[in-house]
C-alpha cells in the first residue's frame, strides 16, 4: 500500500473547496439560506481522529516490540486504510468548510464570526482529522522483515541467475 500523498490531499481539498463554494452560491440564487455545518460535525471529526490514533497505537508497539503479541497484517492494513480514507476526508470537508467561508467573505456584506465559528470549526477540525489520519498510517507502517524478498524478487542470499559463476 501506498502511503497517501500531498496530491490526494490537495485534489480532495480543491474538490471540497469548490463544491462548497458552488452549493452556497446556488442556495443564496434561488433565495435560500447558506450552508452552515452543524456542531456536531467537527466534534465527530476530531473523535474520528482520536479513533484512528487509538487504533493505530497498538499496531505501533507491536511492531516496535513493546507489545507481547505480534502483529497481524491484515488488522495493521485495515487500520491503515481507515487512516487514509479519514485524511482525504479530513482533507476533503476542510476545503468544503473553507468554500463555504469563502462564499460568505465575497459578499458585500460580511457576517459576524459568531455565525460562522461552526464553520471555521469544521476547518479545523479537518485539518486535525487529516493530521491524526497520516500520523495513525504512519503508526500501523510494518518495517520490512530480513527475510523478505528484494525488490524484483531476487533472494540475496542466493547468486543471480543471469550470472555464471567466475571459476572454472
């Protein structure tokens, strides 16, 4: 697996920043209020974060050996996952949140901070999200056994197989 990249991140901010942009101009077209994210959610943002770290710590001491067990791939690779869909949609709702204070700063006429606190929460709390998701696939990173193979599968220990040996 991959670990996710500053590009993902960006294309999933850009996406959010633009779709949040475009939803609040539209509703103010057809004489709607804008968009305004609940409290709730950069609560649940930062309790997805703190869920990811939680789970991610045990694979962390396992694989540094402070653990008495060893480590099972499979959970260190599901955990990871989880880690790298919670930063590209940490990464994603902050640019959302972010489009939509830009929507509201363009406007002749600026709104309190109070109106838009849930709304600078939210891109906060997307950033963190996105923090606690590379740091959790940064914990559930498996170092690389002695006993695996090289890249391009060829065994150290034996010669290479397009090369004689050199005596006669």
């Amino acid at each position: 697996m991959k670990r996710t990249g500053s590009l993902a991140l960006l294309i999933a901010a850009v996406i959010g920043l633009v779709a949040g942009f475009l939803i609040d101009h539209a509703l103010t077209v057809v004489g709607r209020a804008t968009f305004t994210p609940a409290w709730t959610l950069p609560v649940l943002l930062i309790v997805l974060g703190a869920f990811d770290l939680a789970l991610a710590w045990p694979i962390r001491q396992a694989t540094t050996g402070k653990a008495t067990s060893a480590v099972n791939p499979f959970r260190a690779l599901r955990v990871a996952m989880l880690a790298k869909a919670s930063s590209i949609v940490g990464a994603g709702l902050a640019g959302f949140a972010l489009g939509l204070l830009a929507f509201l700063l363009t406007r002749p006429v600026v709104p309190s901070v109070g109106s838009m606190a849930p709304t600078i929460a939210t891109v906060v709390a997307g950033a963190v999200l996105v923090a606690a998701g590379l740091i959790a696939e940064f914990l559930c990173t498996i170092r690389k056994d002695d006993d695996d193979e090289q890249p391009g599968g060829v065994d150290p220990g034996l010669p290479d197989p397009g090369v004689t040996p050199s005596h006669h």
